[in-house]
C-alpha cells in the first residue's frame, strides 16, 4: 500500500466509501475549492482503499464588552447577519464555533433559538 494525491479517477470509489458507511451526512465535494488536501490509500494494483480529505471551515469567536443581555443581543444579530452574508459570498456554507463548557448549554440554546444554529458534533484537535 502507498499514499498518493486525489486522482479524478478516485472519485467513484470515494463516493461508493461514503455510500457503504452509512453515515447520514452528505458526501465531500470533491471539486471544493475549499478542499486543501486529498490523500488516497492505495493497494499494490493502485485501486483506492482509503482516503483523507482537508476542508477548509469557519471558526467563529465573538469579543464583546461587558453589555446589558438585550444590547449583546442586537450586537449579535449585527454581526451575524453580516458575517453570514460575507462568508456565503467567499463560498462557505457552514460555520463552527467552540463555547466555553460554562456557557455552553445557555448560550448553544440562545444560538439554536436565535439564529437558527444547530448543535454539531463534538470536536477533537490535533496540533501540529
């Protein structure tokens, strides 16, 4: 086995992957011009046994001043409605953010009610 870059050949093997994984997300876009890197696991008759990809994606933080909860609020419709509307015209579809575990559950439930944010699922890091 060895590791290459991403053929267009690949493809249909990746997509056959994703389908057989049963996991219910959508399949990477392999043509993404957010995609960074695309590696491939091949056997000795150089067929596809495995892949990693690297997308680019939006991690948000938000730096506010001690505010009154109303005026946090409307400074943070601001800037969502803004940054939403700047990253969507640079090609993302999605952001993250990370909140601190003591505000986790209040503030996730403000963004859910708010904002229409969705829970996502939990994150580990590597650090190079």
């Amino acid at each position: 086995m060895r590791v290459r870059d991403l053929r267009r050949s690949d493809i249909e093997y990746l997509r056959r992957f994703h389908a057989d994984s049963g996991f219910l997300y959508d399949c990477p876009d392999f043509e993404s011009p957010l995609l960074e890197a695309a590696l491939v696991v091949v056997d000795d008759a150089d067929t596809p046994v495995a892949a990693a990809l690297a997308e680019r994606i939006i991690q948000l933080s938000l730096l506010t001043a001690d505010l009154k909860p109303v005026v946090k609020m409307r400074v943070i419709r601001l800037l969502h409605e803004r940054m939403a509307a700047r990253l969507s015209a640079k090609g993302y579809h999605e952001a993250n953010c990370f909140i601190p575990p003591q505000i986790a559950v209040k503030f996730g439930r403000r963004l859910e009610r708010s904002f229409g944010w969705v829970r996502n699922w939990m994150s580990w890091a590597v650090h190079f």
